[in-house]
C-alpha cells in the first residue's frame, strides 16, 4: 500500500515535467507567432535500444511550422512504438541548422509519456527524448534523413537505464 507521503513525494516529482509537457504542447498548438513555413509530417524506421537489445521501431511526427518569435523553433509532436511493445507520446522542439544548399542538421528535445511493455524498462513514465538528425533536401521540399536519439527519465526515477535509437525518416510538407 502507498503511503500519503510517498504519494506526495511522487506528485511532487511528477508535477515538473508534466506542466513543462504542457506548456510545450500549449506553444505547439498556439498559431500566433507562427511563420510562413508549413507544417510537415515526417514517418520514421529504425532500431530502438540499438546497442542492447535493439527492436524495430516505427514513429510518427508532425512538425509544426517554425516559431517566428523563438528562434525559429519548430515545435513537434509524435509517437513511436517498438517492437516489445513499448510506446511513447512525446513533445518538444527541434531547430533546423541549414549547412549547405540541400543538407539540414536538426537537433532537437521533447519530454515524453512512456509506456513500458516487454522491452527494456525505462524506470518510469516521465521520459526526455534528446538527440538530432542529418537530412536531405528533395526537391518537393521533403526529406530523407538518418537521426539518432536517447530516451532517459533524466534521473526522476532510482532506476535510469535510457536507450538509444538509430532511424532512417521521411518528412513532407503539408
């Protein structure tokens, strides 16, 4: 049975990363301060906890258009899945960094809800999704690219193995 203290103590520690969730998902949605870009919605493939155990895992993404008032940060929201059944929700901010005419480096942040299945056990539902992508440019404005990332509770939980994912995506415009 859960004692009243350990319940606050666990409310206390979720309260954080669910109003920074909010607050992100608030801003992705708001079209206020939002650029002329459009959106775009990018599918993804790839290998999830890749240097373990890895699974197959598939991903969904939309892309907001760019922020014109922050530094142009593109907002996004997504979901991925594995293989082991684990999924999570996410949603965060990439910052596109064009390098030459057709090649962009993104790298890019989201908090995410976890839901652990038979795969590895991330040690909680609050996770951090951290890493970037090289992409080309087509010439209908989509995308191909190669992306790592690293899910991690950032420390939240007593137990934080994270997990690394290697995935090939592509984005269009919508």
């Amino acid at each position: 049975m859960l004692s009243l203290s350990k319940s606050a103590s666990v409310h206390s520690r979720l309260r954080r990363p669910l109003s920074a969730l909010s607050a992100m998902v608030l801003l992705a949605l708001s079209t206020i301060t939002n650029a002329d870009d459009s959106g775009a919605l990018a599918v993804s493939v790839g290998a999830y906890d890749a240097f373990e155990n890895a699974s197959t895992e598939v991903g969904l993404e939309y892309r907001f258009r760019p922020l014109k008032s922050v530094a142009r940060l593109v907002p996004a929201l997504g979901i991925g899945v594995n293989s082991d059944d684990d999924y999570w929700l996410y949603g965060g901010f990439r910052y596109d960094m064009d390098f030459a005419e057709k090649w962009v480096f993104t790298p890019h942040i989201s908090a995410a809800l976890y839901e652990h299945g038979d795969g590895i056990d991330l040690g909680g539902n609050i996770q951090f999704r951290t890493g970037a992508e090289l992409a080309y440019k087509l010439e209908n404005r989509s995308r191909i690219g190669i992306g790592i990332y690293h899910l991690s509770n950032f420390g939240l939980e007593d137990e934080n193995p994270g997990s690394e994912s290697i995935i090939i995506n592509y984005s269009f415009p919508l």
